[in-house]
C-alpha cells in the first residue's frame, strides 16, 4: 500500500512535464502505465501491455484502489519485462545550467565538468570523443577522426571567483600511421567570465606542429574567443573563433613550353588561418541529457608571399598568395550526458 501512495505521490509532484500514459493503482498494490478507454459503474476498460504487445482489456473496480488520467511520462516510467507493470518511476530530469557549460560547440569553458560526470560527442559524425569529470576541476577527453587522427584534451580549472575562472589545457592531435604522419600540439591557458548560461572565454596557447606530409614543423601563436547566450530555457547561442599561424608545405612547378623541362620545388610558406565554429545549441526538454549543436564552420586562410624565384615565368606557384576567401561549412554535433 505504502509503495503505491509512493507512486502516486512521485507521478502528482512531476504533472509538469510530458504526460502520456494513465495511471491505475490495484489493491494488491500493482501499478500500472496504461490508456484507459472507459469507466463503468462496475469496472475500467483500458489497454496495457501484455508480452510487449498492447492489448484491450477490463478490470473490476473492487480490485482499483486509484486510477488517473494522462498522469505519467513515459520517458520517466520503467516497465517490468514484456508488461505495463510498473516496475519504478524515476525522478524527472531537470535542464541545469551547468550541465553544458564545460564547453562551447568544441572549445573548452573555464568552467569544467562536475566530479562523475560522463559526455560522448560526435561531429557530424566524423570525430567522436568521450569527455570525464575526474574531479570538478579536473576533465579529460579522448577522441577520434573515423580513427585516421585521435586527439587527446585535458583541463584543469582554478575557480578565482563566482564569475571568473581560469583554465589551462592541452590539445594533442596526432596520426599514427608512417603515411599520414602528423602531430600537432596546442598548449594554452584560458580565461572565462560569467555563469553557466552566459559568458564569453578568451585564450592564447602555443601551436606546435611536426612532420612534412601535412605541414611544415611550426611553432605559432594561437588566439581564441569564445561565447555562450541563453535564448530559452533550451536553447543556446554559441560561437567560437581562432587564429593560428603556421608554416604548409608548398610546391611551385616549373613548365614551359620553350623547354621540355618539368621542375617541382618545394619551399615553406606562412599561412595565417583565422576560423571558428558560429551556431546553436537546442537541449532535449523531455530528455535533457541529449543535445543537438547546429550551425557553421567558417575558415579564412591568409598564405604568404611566395619567393621571389617563383615568380618568373614558367613557375607556377602565384595562386597560392593572399586570402583564401570566406568559407562556410555546415556544422552538426550530438552530445550525450552521463
């Protein structure tokens, strides 16, 4: 008896989120998630589960302690096996502000991650990492490139007040395959300011680059301004934004038609890249541990002069100075919370 005055008392204090299933309470103290049809004077008609397949069927009102309408959210109730039994109710989950705020769309928040707390991450379905709360200053991630490049992020945080604090972190990204060989490393401190829901980062590190398949070996400056803006209970405003300088690898070929000569050479070449990510993260109502980041890549590329050598006739290697323009990629990610 007591457990199914316990139930009702769970199911009455949540009546403010997403109700579907109705509620009957047996004297032999079973509950049950159900779609009631019609009550008689002598007894309810209802359909429930039996063997995972709902069925219609009826109930004498001697044997109903309480029954009531549209009362619980089938997100939150746990059958028992093959039935509409209720095995427990769980306690509704409730979107926080700091749920999110460790990181941005990608970036990191000065923020952090509660102790325990667990995220999985996937953009678009070409990285995936998981992301751990060691302590509440302490986080680490893990993640992959469809398992060409793997990436390797941790954090630890120094709370200075209720509205700033500091962060200093490390990006490893690196491809273990002797074709594709690439590392690349991003040490940097980061500082944010403001709450859980809206705030702004700034960041300067060291980018340092090995390897001649992608780049040149580069260590360069990196800059990063980030931020966060409540729109609704559920939806967010997120940008953040970058600038990096590095050496690629470049190639001037030699073709005329006076010589029957081809000549590649290559030579290294600065290239400044200023970029980000600009969109909006929207948190599942019912089911807040799930969120869903839409917007856009951007990425504007500056490559330096080209030596002067290649710039005679017959070098072919100009196209590669000055800007790169503006490009706009689609962006989506999925995150899980734990």
């Amino acid at each position: 008896m007591k457990k199914a005055f316990f139930i009702l008392l769970i199911l009455s204090s949540s009546n403010i989120y997403a109700q579907n299933y109705d509620l009957i309470v047996k004297t032999n103290k079973d509950s049950i998630a159900c779609r009631i049809d019609s009550i008689t004077d002598t007894g309810v008609y209802f359909e429930m589960k039996y063997n995972d397949t709902w069925i219609h069927t009826d109930i004498d009102k001697s044997a109903i302690l309480e029954y009531k309408y549209d009362i619980i959210d089938r997100y939150l109730v746990d059958f028992k096996k093959g039935s509409s039994y209720i095995d427990k109710i769980r306690e509704p989950s409730i979107i926080t502000s700091d749920m999110y705020s460790d990181r941005y769309l990608f970036a990191p928040t000065a923020l952090g991650m509660k102790k325990g707390t667990k995220s999985y991450n996937t953009y678009g379905f070409l990285l995936h990492d998981i992301k751990y709360g060691y302590s509440d200053r302490f986080s680490f991630a893990v993640g992959t490139v469809v398992l060409s490049n793997f990436y390797f992020i941790p954090t630890y945080i120094f709370p200075i007040n209720e509205k700033s604090s500091f962060a200093v972190g490390d990006l490893l990204m690196i491809s273990p395959y002797p074709d594709l060989f690439f590392f690349g490393n991003l040490l940097y401190g980061l500082y944010t300011r403001g709450d859980a829901d809206n705030n702004f980062s700034v960041g300067a590190g060291v980018w340092t680059t090995l390897g001649d398949e992608i780049v040149h070996s580069s260590i360069s400056p990196a800059i990063t301004l980030s931020a966060s803006l409540k729109m609704a209970e559920n939806t967010y405003f997120l940008t953040e934004n970058y600038y990096v300088a590095m050496n690629r690898k470049a190639v001037a070929s030699y073709d005329s038609d006076e010589i029957n000569m081809l000549t590649d050479n290559e030579f290294s070449q600065n290239t400044m890249a200023i970029g980000g990510i600009i969109g909006f993260r929207i948190i599942g109502k019912k089911r807040p541990q799930n969120s869903w980041q839409f917007g856009a890549i951007y990425i504007l590329l500056r490559f330096g002069e080209v030596p002067s050598e290649y710039k005679q006739a017959g070098w072919d290697s100009h196209k590669d100075e000055g800007d790169f323009g503006f490009v706009p990629i689609p962006f989506f990610s999925y995150t899980r919370k734990f």
